[in-house]
C-alpha cells in the first residue's frame, strides 16, 4: 500500500470523524500529522506526530507543516478560524504542501455583510430583507436609533441583529429568543455598533436544513441534507448552542421536505457557485467546502440564513462515516480538480453530543441538570467503545473538547464527544447513538435525548405541509 502523510488542522470531533476517514482507507497507509486545539485522546491515539496549538495560530501551524514538509502530501482544515486568517494561502507560500479549505479572500463568514451582498447580487429572492448599519453613515446614537427603528416598523420587530464580524459585543440577537422589547434589540445592537457595522435581518419561520458540499474548485458536489438542533434542551427548549446533534436520511432529502425541495437546495446552492466561481477566476479558491448553507424552507421558498466556508460542525459528521470511496482518493481528486462524484451508503445517520455543564456559558442555566460532585471528574469513554463490539461500524465515537492529563481524559467547555449511530433508518440511527451516549461517564456531563426523535421529525413535517399551503 502506498503511503500518505496528511495534515489535519482539528478543533473538534469535527477534526476526529475525518482523522477517522484517512485511518479506514482501504488504499493508502496514512501517517497524520495533526495540529490540534488540545491534547484530543483519539486524534493522539491516531497520529504520527501530534502539536498542541491552542489558539490554532497560522503561523505555528505552517511551523509544524514546514518541520514535516517532506512526509505530508496535502493539508485540510476543519476549523473557521484559521481558514479566516489564510492559513492554506500561508501554507501553500510556504511550504508547496496543497491545503484543501477556500483561500483567506473567499472565505466568507468572516463578514456577514459579505454574505448579504454576494446572496443579493446573485439570487436575491434567497435572501432575507435585511438593512446594513455602519457607524460613519451616523452623527449620533438618536439618529441611528430613529433609523432602526423605523427598520423594526417595516420587520413589524421581527428582526435578527448580527455583527457583521465577530467583536467583543453580544453577537447575534434574535427577537422573541434574546429580546421581546425595541428597547433590549437596540439595547444588544449598540453592544456590537460601539466595534463596527451591524446588520438587521428579518427573522424567517420556517424549517431549517444544513445544505454542505465537497467542492475542487471547478465541480460543486451537493452532499445529502442534514439537521442540526442548535437549542440546549429536549423539546428545542433552552439557549441556543453550537449545536447539540444533527442527523441525515437514507438518501439525499431530509425526511420533511419533497424530493422537489431537495432539487430547489441543489439548484440554489449550485446557481450560487457557478456565479461566484465565475467572478473569481480562479479554478481552485473554493476548494473544499466553501458553501455550507443554513437555508429555510419557508412558505415562499428557500431563504439563506447564513453560509460557512467550512465542514459543519457536527453535520460533516452524519456524513463521512458513510462515504464509500476512500476518502484520501477523495482528497485527492479535490487536488487535481477532477472531484466529479462521490458514492454513499445508503444509511441513516444520528450524532448526538455530550457536553460538560455550563456549555456555550450557560452555567446557571445548565446548573440543575447535573450531579455537581461529578463536575470536573475525569470521563470514562471504555462503554461506549465496548458498543463496537455489538454494532461494528455503525457506531463510531469522536471525543472533540477533551483532552489527556496523567493518562485520564477529561471534558472541556464546549461538545465533547460526539457519538454517531449509523443505521438502516433514522430510528435505527438514533437508538445506536443514544445507547452510546448512555454509555459514556464522568465529567458530570448530559446530552439531549430527542435528536431525531420521531416525533420531532413529525412536528417538521406538519409545520412545512402548514407552509406549503401557505403559499
């Protein structure tokens, strides 16, 4: 077999589920080489050589590729921040060693004006209503105040405030989850005005889907649908989190939307990076996953919440455990720019996460749930891998905030560890997935129970058959 070296830039169990690929390949002996946010006990476990960069700083992180640049023959990058901050242009300058994300120009979610702007000159009728605000068009806080208000009486206060860059204000803000007041919205739009411009966005109703696809930079290759839930709690109750699980069906659809809907993401989704290939010019740019799209479906069609020019996190997760081809062939025909199609199994997915108490800064919140003796306590991962015992492939686990001190693992502050069911439907899946998260202990740690429950699944499909005969 021949051998490969690979570089994984890794934050996460996103990082973890495609260390996993390169270590299931079929063609190849894979050395990794992975450059990662912490001391993750499955990615040490897996690699050749393993540097712990916590801030993920592009310069470190090409110090690492250019001390191993004779045994690595290409790069992929998981995480949004040093995609943003140009590490494969960085890399590639430096090294020669070919690093598969969007170059630093086009990754996009670093501005969400960015977004709105390229959304509206290419397929305008996705877009949201939404009204940029920059600080130099004001003389003062009054007028700014008259200005969004006056943008409120037209969303009838239905309004999502985003910064147009992450700032040390309060972030998103969205009516009716952070605010019920004029008062408290401008309240949190001037926490983030004070550092740069902000944008407010009609709040959209409707049923959302992750939409994700490999790219090489000239053939865009649409991945199957996926769900995320961002909300902490059973019931999507709760603050919003970075997500809490995601599944996927057996095909391409989620089960709440036509297979005529599934054409319209596709088509969506490929209108945008035809158009905005051609604007670039150049046939590599967007290689990777530049457009990972969180649309919603609405009465009146498909809207674009916003785009990452990145895997998602967990929803690449429902998918390279079910690719087919070996994903370093993948990678490479990514490379050479002759990516023309992927084969899946034809399988249902579920990812559920566990996470430490207090996650996304919700301690209060979270504070109920937990047996605080427990907090702090090292986890013990040895039940859920006991499982693969039972279900072999169909149950894979991707520890993502944790890592190892003295030879015990411990839960960090954010997800840490996803476990991913693989079944025949989406109830096989997630059963699998369950049983895996009851399997894990310690650290004092919970998970939501209903990610792909059928009855979640049931209110999707009764809210869009509501929508449809809406429109």
């Amino acid at each position: 077999m021949e051998k490969i070296g690979v570089l994984v830039v890794s934050y996460g169990a996103r990082e973890a589920a495609m260390v996993d690929a390169f270590a299931r390949s079929p063609n190849h002996k894979v050395e990794l080489y992975i450059a990662d946010k912490q001391r993750n006990p499955f990615n040490m476990e897996q690699a050749a050589e393993h540097v712990v960069i916590p801030d993920l700083n592009i310069e470190e992180i090409c110090k690492f590729a250019e001390n191993n640049k004779d045994k690595i023959d290409f790069a992929i990058v998981g995480p949004e921040k040093p995609i943003i901050a140009g590490v494969r242009d960085l890399m590639e300058k430096r090294t020669g060693i070919p690093v598969i994300c969007p170059k630093q120009e086009y990754a996009i979610e670093v501005s969400k004006v960015q977004q709105r702007l390229l959304f509206q000159e290419i397929t305008p009728e996705a877009n949201p209503r939404f009204k940029i605000f920059n600080p130099e068009d004001y003389k003062g806080t009054d007028e700014v105040k008259n200005t969004v208000y006056g943008w409120l009486d037209e969303l009838e206060n239905k309004a999502v405030v985003k910064p147009d860059k992450p700032t040390a204000g309060k972030g998103v803000g969205v009516w009716g989850d952070h605010f019920i007041t004029r008062e408290k919205l401008f309240e949190h739009f001037m926490s983030n005005f004070q550092y740069g411009t902000v944008i407010i966005e009609e709040k959209i109703d409707g049923e959302e889907s992750s939409f994700q696809a490999l790219c090489d930079g000239k053939h865009f290759i649409p991945l199957p649908g996926t769900r995320d839930y961002k909300r902490a709690f059973d019931g999507d109750k709760g603050p919003n989190t970075g997500g809490m699980g995601s599944y996927k069906d057996t095909g391409d659809a989620l089960p709440f939307l036509t297979a005529a809907e599934r054409e319209k993401e596709v088509a969506l989704a490929t209108r945008i990076f035809e158009k905005w290939k051609a604007k670039i010019g150049d046939d590599s740019a967007l290689r990777g996953v530049p457009l990972y799209l969180a649309f919603m479906h609405t009465g009146s069609g498909i809207k674009i919440l916003e785009n990452n020019s990145r895997p998602g996190d967990p929803e690449i997760i429902n998918i390279l455990p079910v690719v087919e081809d070996d994903f370093v062939d993948v990678c490479f025909k990514i490379l050479e720019g002759n990516l023309t199609r992927i084969e899946l199994k034809k399988m249902a997915t579920v990812l559920t996460y566990k996470v430490p108490p207090g996650y996304g800064g919700y301690a209060e919140v979270f504070s109920a749930l937990v047996d605080k003796a427990a907090v702090g306590t090292p986890v013990d991962l040895s039940g859920a891998y006991m499982l693969v015992g039972r279900y072999g492939d169909n149950i894979r686990i991707y520890p993502g905030a944790m890592e190892v001190r003295d030879n015990q693992v411990y839960a960090l502050k954010s997800r840490a560890v996803g476990v991913l069911g693989v079944g025949e439907n989406i109830e096989e899946a997630r059963q699998v997935s369950l049983e895996g998260a009851r399997a894990i202990e310690g650290g004092a740690m919970w998970n939501r129970t209903d990610i792909a429950s059928k009855k979640h699944i049931a209110q999707s499909m009764s809210h869009m058959e509501q929508l449809r005969r809406k429109s």
